[in-house]
C-alpha cells in the first residue's frame, strides 16, 4: 500500500510539472515521461495480483534490470530538469 502511495505522488509529481510548464515540449516530454511510468507499474501491479498475464515489464526503482534502471533514472532526470527550468522565461 505504501508502495503504490509513493507511485502516485511521484506520478502527480509528474503531471503537476507537466501542467506548470511554459514550453510545450516540455510539457508533451513531461506527459510522456509520466504515463511511462505510470503503465509500468499500473501493468507490474496488475501482474502481481494476477489480473494480467505475466510479462517481462519490471517495477520501477524496485526491479533490477540494467536497462531499466538506467531508463527509469534518466527518465525522473529529465522530470526534475524540466520542473526546474520550467519558471525561465526565454528573451
């Protein structure tokens, strides 16, 4: 249960820098970054309790996978680059 708390918030973390971003760019990449992670857990979880078939999708942060980790690191990467430049106006 806490587990899944601590998705959500990292999702609407995602989505709420998505809203407040001035560039649409940043904001399609935010939107995307987050519905990312959002269905890998969303389809994680759904495997786990046995309403999906069972793939090769890892939970994010918590599955170890070389390249999922390094995905999923870059991808919360790009989030916080993108939350903060995202008040920056360009002349």
């Amino acid at each position: 249960l806490a587990l899944i708390l601590i998705f959500m918030i990292l999702i609407i973390w995602g989505l709420n820098i998505a809203y407040g971003c001035r560039d649409p760019f940043g904001t399609i990449l935010s939107v995307g970054v987050t519905a990312m992670i959002f269905w890998q857990v969303f389809i994680n979880i759904s495997m786990v309790m046995g309403l999906m078939p069972v793939v090769g999708v890892p939970l994010p942060f918590m599955s170890y996978g070389g390249s999922s980790v390094l995905t999923i690191m870059t991808c919360v990467g790009i989030l916080m680059n993108i939350s903060m430049r995202r008040f920056i106006v360009d002349v």
